[in-house]
C-alpha cells in the first residue's frame, strides 16, 4: 500500500519534476578531428541523454506483497463487526498484529533515498498530504451523512484509517535523521515504549505515529540482500509455519487479553496495566510482529501473476475499502444472523478479497487519481535549475 514516487534524475535532466541543468557554455569554434562544431556535438549529447531510456523492471515480489497485505487489510476491517463468531476473532487479532507493521516495514525500505529535495517534497505534499486532506473531509463528511448528528472535521485528529497518512508522512520528514544516528532502531524502540507510559493526547493519533516508528526506521534500514534470504527455497516452509504458529497463538491468546492491544493506539493506563508489565507485553508485540512480517514476505510469490500489477495500486484500495465498510457498518448489514456463522464469516472474507482487488484496478485509479495523485503544479513555485541565479 505505499507508495515510493522516485525523482528521475540524469546528467541533463530530471523529468520526473521538470528540472533541467542549464547550458554548458562552448565555443563556436569546429572541433579539429571530426570538423563538427562544439555547439553541433553539445546538441547531439543533450539529444542523446533525452532519450526515452528503458525503466527498471519492477521486482514482482515487492508487488505481491503489497497485494497480498492490502487483502489483510480489507479483511481485518471486514471481520470487526463479527468478533462474537470465535473463527473471525481469532483471525482479527491474528491480521491485526502484523498487517500494519508489515505495510510500514516496505513503506521504510522505499523510504530509504527520501530527502528534503524539492521533486521528493512536493511528491509527498501531492500523494501524502492532498490525500490526507481529502479524505479526512470525505470520510467526516460521509460519517455525518450516514446518521451523525453533528458534522466534525479535524486535520489535528485522524478519522478511522486515515491515520496511517499522517504518521506517513511525519515518518518521512523524519528519514534524514534516523539515517544520520548510530543506532537508529534501537533509539526509535525507546521512544516507542517510552510513549505508551503516558497519554500525549490524541492529536495525530500520536501514539500510533510514535508506536509504531520502529518498523519504519527496520525498513529504512533493510537493503536488498535481506530481502533475498527471504526468497530462498527453505524460507517457504518456514514461513508457513511461523504464521501458522502465530494463527494459533491468536486463538489461544484472543479470549485473555485486550483487543485494545493489537490497535497501536492505547497508553498502558488506558489498558489497565503498569509502565512495567505494558513494557514487557510491548515489546513481545514488536518481536511477535516482525517474526510475522518477516514469515509473511518468506510465503509471497516470487514471480508475476494477474494480480502483480495491482500492488502498485494498494493506497487506493486502502483509502477507498473504508467507504464499503463503514456503509455495511451504518446500513445495520453487520446484524445479519447470517453473517454471525462461520459460513457467514468465510462469505465475508472472501467479499473482502473482491472488494479489495476491485480498488486496485486500472478503472478505480484512473478514476481517483485526482484525489491520490493530483499533479498540482499551480499550487508549486517553479522549480530552480542547479546554479541558476537567484
């Protein structure tokens, strides 16, 4: 589900933001071997670096993976309203331990050449922050159409999942520092574990922002080789028997401890515990979730499928599911007796899965790139050409 806009670069220009270098300065005079003038040949290079060049292929995996999570996603949010059926409970709390963290482990890892620069700034203003805006008033605005009594749009306070692009980008502007510190995971832990032993309040939904930093800065510091022990043959089975574990380990667990947990969100007071013992099951939390994600990327397909190029689209379906199902929630679908059985919840899982592939497709994105990709040139100064005066 994330995204990582890349600013194109090269000797003469960087199209991805329409900044070119100026004009070398060369004599008029003809070159004394091949009888072409230095403006003849200057000309023919900048032709030749202008040149359509041939895209880095995509590494399918990464694209499955993104895929795959975002049908967790839609899942997990799917299977709320049916917690009372013991089969959706125990995956609930399995999805919801990992599913995040895993979005914002490849989130980091794509984070990773993020800078202050002017293309990669603007790129998260447009694809971060329009978003946020955008959708925090739609989603208000659809909550208050649905039955509401008052209308309530706050910037300062994420509405349901849209959260996720404010901490993305606080996450951001924070890159260049944890690539600058010794021990960026290790300092990003302590500040997540210090910020659940009193309540900072509920502005940017700071404690998830802050919580859940330490899988950012894990994936700012993955490189490619990491990824590749993952895709060996033997790291399959292991996977697979890692999830199942933790599947396991959810069902056990799901009747003993708080649901509350698994949201991120929840100093230790508010969860009834002590700074000690919130401590201790934090930090179980962060081991348990990396082993998830890490067991998940060792089980995602290595080569392409239909569903590859979906992956690229996974913030549209992760914005958009939210309006499937919160309708569900204000229509009163989530009362069906039918829906409250095993069959019911094995139907509503795989609703999600369509419904989450849907808003992956080339119709929805072509159709709401104007609110998750808007090009916005008129809002920017132009941009300044390297050595250009001011």
């Amino acid at each position: 589900m994330t995204y990582s806009p890349r600013l194109a670069t090269g000797p003469a220009t960087a199209t991805g933001a329409g900044l070119a270098e100026p004009a070398a300065e060369h004599p008029a005079a003809e070159h004394p071997v091949d009888g072409r003038s230095a403006g003849e040949r200057f000309a023919e290079e900048q032709a030749a670096e202008r040149a359509p060049r041939a895209r880095k292929q995509r590494d399918p995996f990464f694209d499955n993976a993104k895929y795959l999570a975002i049908l967790l996603v839609v899942a997990g949010h799917s299977l709320e309203g049916l917690l009372n059926v013991p089969l959706a409970k125990g995956l609930y709390i399995f999805i919801y331990m990992f599913h995040m963290p895993l979005f914002i482990v490849t989130t980091g890892y794509f984070s990773r050449n993020w800078t202050f620069s002017a293309g990669k700034a603007r790129k998260l203003i447009t694809n971060v922050g329009v978003p946020y805006v955008v959708f925090e008033f739609a989603y208000s605005i659809y909550d208050w159409l649905a039955g509401r009594n008052e209308l309530e749009i706050s910037l300062l306070n994420p509405y349901y999942l849209t959260w996720f692009l404010c901490a993305l980008f606080l996450w951001r502007l924070s890159t260049p520092v944890w690539q600058q510190i010794r021990w960026p995971l290790a300092v990003s832990l302590a500040f997540a574990l210090l910020s659940y032993m009193s309540y900072l309040g509920g502005t940017f939904d700071i404690h998830r922002v802050i919580g859940l930093l330490p899988f950012y800065v894990l994936g700012l510091n993955l490189k490619p080789e990491h990824f590749e022990l993952v895709k060996k043959p033997i790291a399959r089975p292991i996977g697979w028997c890692v999830l199942a574990a933790g599947l396991g380990c959810s069902y056990l667990a799901m009747n003993h401890m708080s649901r509350a947990w698994v949201y991120w969100k929840h100093p230790h007071a508010m969860l009834g515990v002590g700074n000690f013992a919130g401590t201790v099951m934090r930090l179980g939390m962060f081991v348990s979730a990396t082993l998830l994600v890490v067991a998940f990327l060792c089980v995602v397909p290595r080569r392409r499928y239909w569903f590859t190029g979906l992956g690229a689209a996974t913030l549209y379906a992760y914005l958009l599911h939210g309006f499937v199902t919160r309708l569900l929630n204000f229509t009163g679908w989530w009362g069906s007796d039918w829906m409250h059985t095993p069959q019911g919840v094995l139907a509503v899982l795989a609703g999600a899965v369509v419904v989450g592939t849907l808003l992956c497709s080339k119709p929805v994105v072509r159709g709401m790139s104007w609110a998750l990709e808007p090009k916005m040139t008129w809002v920017f100064t132009p941009l300044r050409r390297p050595g250009a005066r001011r």
